[in-house]
C-alpha cells in the first residue's frame, strides 16, 4: 500500500496525540495516588536523576 507524505504526516499527529493523551492520563493518575514527584518527572519538572527509584517505582 502507498500512502504520501500527507497521509504519513496526518498518521504522525494523531500518534503523537495520542501518545500525549496516555502520557497526560498516566500523570493524573500518579497525582490521585499521591505521587507528585513522579508525575512531575514524567512531565519534565524535575529531573529523576538524583533519586531514579521513584521513577522506576512509577513503571
């Protein structure tokens, strides 16, 4: 099958929608379990680095 650029560009967006999608309802789920921390390194706020276990303990 072909698809053009066009096609692939409208696949790509909606991929990375719903990668955000996952990514936003996995974060709010870690915030309702108390685990700010966490969501806050997924989302980029801070940086795990220092204390990796609580990044491992989110997966």
């Amino acid at each position: 099958m072909y698809f053009s650029s066009t096609d692939d560009s409208i696949e790509l967006s909606r991929i990375k929608s719903d990668i955000e999608f996952l990514r936003n309802c996995f974060t709010e789920s870690l915030r309702s379990l108390g685990e700010n921390q966490v969501a806050d390194g997924i989302e980029g706020k801070i940086d795990f680095f220092d204390n990796p276990e609580k990044l491992t303990k989110a997966f």
